[in-house]
C-alpha cells in the first residue's frame, strides 16, 4: 500500500483502488458481482484525494486494476 500523496496519482488513473481510511478502516466495499471491486480513483465518481484532517481521508491506497 502506497500513500496518499493528496491527489490521484497517475498510475491510478482510469482505474480502481482499494483505500485505507485516516481512522484506520477499509474504505467501504460491495459483495456485488455486478459492483466492481475497490473504488474508482478518478472521474464523476472517483475518489476525493484531498487531504482535509478528516478522519475519512483516504490515507493509503493500492491499485487494484
């Protein structure tokens, strides 16, 4: 797992990730075939990379595809 560098990096781009949470959680996922795993880092619905000292603030992450 890498960290937030506080926007998305490029190798996310276009992809899915699997987020850490600042509070130390999992980012929320859905056992849903039809929901693709992890979170889409960038685009209308992607992730907000920004880091706000929020404890919902994605604080590592890992591409996943």
């Amino acid at each position: 797992m890498k960290p937030n560098p506080g926007y998305c990096p490029a190798e996310a781009e276009g992809k899915r990730v699997r987020v850490w949470l600042a509070h130390g959680g999992v980012g929320a996922t859905y056992d849903d075939p039809m929901v693709p795993p992890g979170w889409a880092a960038d685009g209308p619905r992607g992730c907000c990379w920004e880091i706000t000292g929020h404890p919902f603030d994605i604080a590592f992450y890992e591409v996943l595809h």
